[in-house]
C-alpha cells in the first residue's frame, strides 16, 4: 500500500531535489494558531511536516521542544486534539504527509488499535515513536504498518552496521538519521559526516534518509540536503515562534509570519541543494 509519504518522496527523487521536512509541536502556543501554522507551512514549500504529540516527559528533545510540549499542554492540547488538528488539516490539503512524532506513553493511554484507526481516519500517514525500540516491534510497528502507516525509525551516530538491520526491519516511508549525538537543538550538523552516515545507510535500505537535529540555518540545511534525501528542521522554527509570544506565553500577531518565513528561508536552502551539488 502506498502512503502520501511514499508518493512524495518518489515526486522528489523525479525532480531530483531533496525533502524539507519541518517539525513543530502540536498545539504550541495554542490549537487555534498551530493550525494556522500548519496550513500555511506547505505553501512555504514544506514537504513533509511533523507534528509533536505534547507529552510530559520527552527525554529525546532539548529545552526548546521540551518548552513547547508544556505550552501546548497548558493550552489543553491531548492526543484527541492532535488528531482533530490533523483532520482539519486536511480539509484543505489531502497531498501534504504528516507524521505524529512523539513517545509511546500518550498513545499506550489512548489505546493502541483505537488510536491506528482514528489517526489513519484523521489523515495521519507515519509515526515516529523514539523509545519503541525495533526489540518492541509487536506494540506498535507491526499494528501501525498493518493499518497502513508508515513507522519511521531513527538511527543515530551510534548505530553500528551489526545494529542496523535490526533498526531498518520494519521500517517504512524513510529513515530519519539523527546527525548528532545528544538531544535536540544541541548542536550543529557537520555536511561531511551526515554524508559518509547517508551512504551506510543506504547500503542497508532502498529507503529514502532524511536527516534531522542541529539545522538551524538555510546554509545548513542545504549543505545537508546536498548529502541526504531530505532536512529536518525542528528547533530552530520552535525557537522562531517562541521568540514573538507575549510574557505570558501567548501567541502574537507576529507568531504565525516569523515560524513561516523562517521556513520558507529553509525552504529555499533544502530546495536549491540538489542542483548546486550537480
């Protein structure tokens, strides 16, 4: 079965150019104003887009996403809500992939088949669960790609090739390559590195690689897209949207235009990559 992430990545790989993936939380600052950034992120020339399931303890995620799960908590954002952002979502947009990203807890909570049918109902197309490891598969992956969702795996700067079959199992729709070892938002990925990791990877997988943690600037992001399949940027639109809320945390008129021209800034960077690497 094919999966808008599969169609997208197949679009990409003809026009050969790499995917600007954009992570936000869901929910941050509020449900009203993360829609509204959601919508607007596909005409910034987002291709993918991943959403943060707002969780209590997210022990992958630096200071910034951490922040930005407890401003969507505060502002009453659950699961159920998330899932209706993305049902809205579609409304207007049935082409854009999104990806839930986030930790087992909430979703263990909701229970697991109630919760593959109403976010494979709501328009959901992956998941990215970063403490299921592959040794879990039976909780979550396997029921996931049974509903026809991608599971999308990461594998880091420690993943050695013993290690890696084991990682690239059941994975789907692409594989994220975490560039850094440490949490988000940490520090800067380093081009040559990501490359040599991309292409030991793709000795493993057909699949696509994206690569994501430590691309905070357009040079960046296209320095990365030039070695890897597709740029994930996190932090930095976090950090963008975070720097235009009142002192009480609340969103401004300048929140939703600063997380958007950041990344169609970024935007552009992912997108001129694979010609200027031609």
């Amino acid at each position: 079965m094919t999966t808008r992430i599969d169609t997208k990545f197949a679009e990409l790989a003809k026009q050969g150019r790499a995917a600007f993936v954009t992570f936000l939380m869901c929910g941050d600052p509020d449900p009203a104003t993360s829609l509204a950034i959601v919508k607007a992120l596909p005409k910034a020339g987002a291709d993918v887009i991943e959403l943060g399931m707002p969780f209590t303890d997210p022990m992958a995620d630096g200071p910034a996403i951490q922040a930005a799960g407890l401003r969507a908590l505060k502002a009453g954002m659950t699961l159920k809500k998330t899932l209706e952002l993305v049902r809205d979502f579609r409304k207007d947009d049935n082409a854009t992939p999104i990806v839930l990203m986030g930790y087992y807890n909430p979703i263990y909570i909701y229970g697991v088949d109630r919760f593959l049918v109403d976010a494979k109902a709501a328009g959901v197309d992956g998941l990215i669960v970063v403490d299921l490891p592959p040794e879990e598969d039976t909780e979550l992956c396997l029921p996931a790609l049974q509903a026809g969702l991608n599971f999308i795996r990461l594998a880091t700067p420690t993943t050695d090739d013993k290690r890696l079959p084991a990682v690239l199992a059941n994975t789907s729709g692409f594989v994220y390559y975490v560039s850094i070892t440490g949490i988000t938002g940490s520090a800067s990925a380093n081009a040559d590195a990501v490359s040599d990791a991309v292409a030991r990877i793709k000795r493993h997988t057909p699949l696509p690689v994206c690569v994501g943690f430590g691309i905070r600037t357009p040079e960046a992001a296209r320095g990365i897209a030039q070695a890897a399949d597709g740029a994930v940027v996190g932090s930095a639109l976090v950090d963008a949207l975070r720097a235009t809320l009142d002192p009480d945390g609340r969103a401004t008129a300048k929140t939703v235009p600063a997380v958007i021209d950041l990344a169609a800034a970024l935007a552009q960077g992912v997108h001129g990559a694979k010609q200027a690497a031609e």
